[in-house]
C-alpha cells in the first residue's frame, strides 16, 4: 500500500501537467489555503488577455534567457552551486518557479531543487513557452492575504485590469517578485522603486520573442 502511494504522488505531477495544458491550475499555496479556510483572490487571465509589458518585465527580472533554455539555466545553477561564499542567490527559472508553485512545497530548497530541475524539463517539453508564461503569471503569489495571479495584483494595486498596465507599472509588479507578501507593489518602497527602474531597462533587451503575440 506505501508502495502504491508513493507511485501516486511521484506520478501526479506528470499526469496533472497534461491537463493543465488546457485546464486553469491551482497552486499549492492556493489550496493550502482554501484548506485552512483563507481567502484566496485570482481571476485567471490568458495570455492575450495580458498587457505584453508584465512578461517582459518577468523575464528581465527572473529569468532572462527564459526563450532559449529548456526549463533550466544551467550555467546560472552552476555559479550558484559553485559560489566560494555558499549560495547567495537563487537559479531557480520561471519553469522551475511554475512547478513549485504547482506540485512542490515551499523551503528545504536543496531537497525540493533536484525534483524542480526534472520537473522543469518535462513542462518544458510538453508545454509551450506562451503557456508556462501564461500559468506562471496567473499563479505567483503576488501580494498579502492570498493575491494570486497578475489580473488581481493590477487591480488591487493600480485599480486597473493587468491588460491595461504600463511598462513602468508591470516594472514595479515584477520587482514585488520573490517577496510579495512584504513588497508592497501597491505602495513600492524607493528601493522597489529603484529595483523597477532596472527591471524595466533589462525588459527592454530582453529577449521575449516565445511569449510575443
């Protein structure tokens, strides 16, 4: 019976990324949630339905060869791996950032990394870029009290539909990422402000061709 669980849950992944090729997913912080009887705020949204400024704007913070690699970045990992200091910084891509936010669980980053890296590369091969980016900025955790997606953020920040937001706005959104429960994008702090300005000159050399109408 243990045997027959354990299959189960290492199978569950593959077999829920093929129907979440066309269902809307959930994450897991989201049912963690609906578990434990808190709100949860998240208006799925296409792609088309998306201003083309936010996934500029994500892949120049979070993930900048996001069009060129295979789910993930290998030569970022291995700096991260190789720093003399111990790891400072994450290597995680958008599609390992997809599959935590999906199948895996937060913390213990060098247990969970190995089964990310799998992961990555099995989405990566069966979804297209414009679907991982799709579900990605529909499933972020993006602001306190169980903000989920890209549409809610918009609206709860700037009063306006995430189809309507400017390059600077999607800017201020992207560097509320990885910590959005602090980082205010409806109130950006300087430093936020400042991290903007950057993120938004990284998004305009960014190469978002596979997530481009």
């Amino acid at each position: 019976m243990l045997i027959r669980a354990v299959i189960v849950v290492a199978l569950a992944p593959f077999v829920l990324s093929i129907l979440y090729t066309i269902v809307p997913p959930v994450s897991t912080l989201m049912l963690a949630r609906w578990a434990t009887l808190r709100p949860v705020e998240r208006d799925w949204m296409p792609l088309d339905k998306i201003s083309p400024a936010l996934p500029r704007a994500v892949i120049g913070s979070e993930d900048a060869k996001f069009c060129s690699h295979r789910g993930v970045d290998w030569g970022e990992l291995r700096a991260v791996i190789n720093d003399e200091d111990g790891p400072s910084r994450g290597a995680s891509t958008i599609s390992m950032q997809v599959v935590k936010n999906l199948f895996l669980w937060q913390g213990f980053g060098y247990v969970r990394k190995p089964v990310e890296v799998v992961l990555a590369h099995w989405l990566d091969f069966i979804w297209p870029k414009r679907r991982m980016m799709e579900v990605y900025l529909n499933t972020a955790e993006w602001g306190p009290n169980g903000v989920f997606g890209a549409e809610a953020i918009s609206r709860k920040a700037f009063g306006k539909s995430a189809l309507q937001l400017t390059p600077r706005e999607a800017a201020i959104l992207a560097a509320a990422l990885p910590n959005p429960v602090v980082r205010n994008s409806a109130k950006p702090t300087r430093s936020q402000i400042r991290r903007a300005g950057t993120i938004n000159a990284r998004a305009a050399q960014a190469d978002s061709s596979c997530v481009s109408r």
